[in-house]
C-alpha cells in the first residue's frame, strides 16, 4: 500500500495477521500510521495489529517505541531477519533491533497496548 491514509480503512475491511510499515510510506509516514492504528484499537474501532517497523536507521529505536511498534528492523533488510522479525511478532512477542530493549520495557509495552483499549471499551458500553 502506498497511501499511509488508507491503512485503517483497509484493516477494518480486512485484519491483517501483521502490518509491516516503512518510515516512509506515499502521504504519512510508518510512526503516524502505527500511532493511528494503535489510537483506534484503543478507541475499539479496529482490532489489535501487530506492527513491524523498518527503520532507516538505529537513532528512529526511540520513534519506534513509542510509537506502539511491536518491532522493528533497521534497514537494510535481509530475508532472515525479516522473517526472524514476523515470527516473533505474530507469535505475541516482540522484535528490537539496534538498541537494547529489555524485557521490563517490552512488557510495559504491550501492556499499555492492552490497557489503552479498557477504558475506550468501558465508554463504548455504557
């Protein structure tokens, strides 16, 4: 997909098992696409993805993760790695390269992906 605008609309008609998004991608980059996905499953219009990032370089870790990434590669990419990488994530954990992530931060990550999604489902059923 080219259009970063059109991510949404295309998980809601059909969820995917993983998106792989680029720092650049057409009109809206990877960062504000993940952000947008991960601020409408908390709102409960769309269903939890799991997000590979592929980076241009190790000073966009930081970008990545608070993005609400799952993980992320940093480029250049090599068969192995990514598949390493979509692995990992689709089994329900995560992917870092570059800087270290320890396992704390990755829990709290995955965590706050959880918890953001309650209150939103709370409102919705009221």
């Amino acid at each position: 997909m080219t259009n970063g605008r059109l991510v949404s609309p295309a998980v809601a008609e059909r969820t995917p098992d993983i998106a792989i998004l680029d720092m650049q991608v057409g009109s809206m980059g990877g960062m504000a696409i993940t952000m947008d996905l991960r601020l409408d499953y908390s709102s409960g219009a769309l269903p939890n993805v799991p997000i590979l990032m592929l980076l241009d370089r190790e000073a966009d870790v930081h970008m990545a993760r608070r993005s609400g990434a799952n993980g992320w590669i940093i480029k250049p990419l090599d068969a192995l790695r990514l598949r390493k990488a979509v692995n990992a994530i689709v089994a329900g954990g995560c992917y870092a390269e570059g800087v270290p992530v320890p396992e704390a931060i990755v829990e709290e990550a995955v965590a706050s992906v959880d918890e953001a999604a309650e209150p939103a489902a709370e409102l919705l059923n009221q």
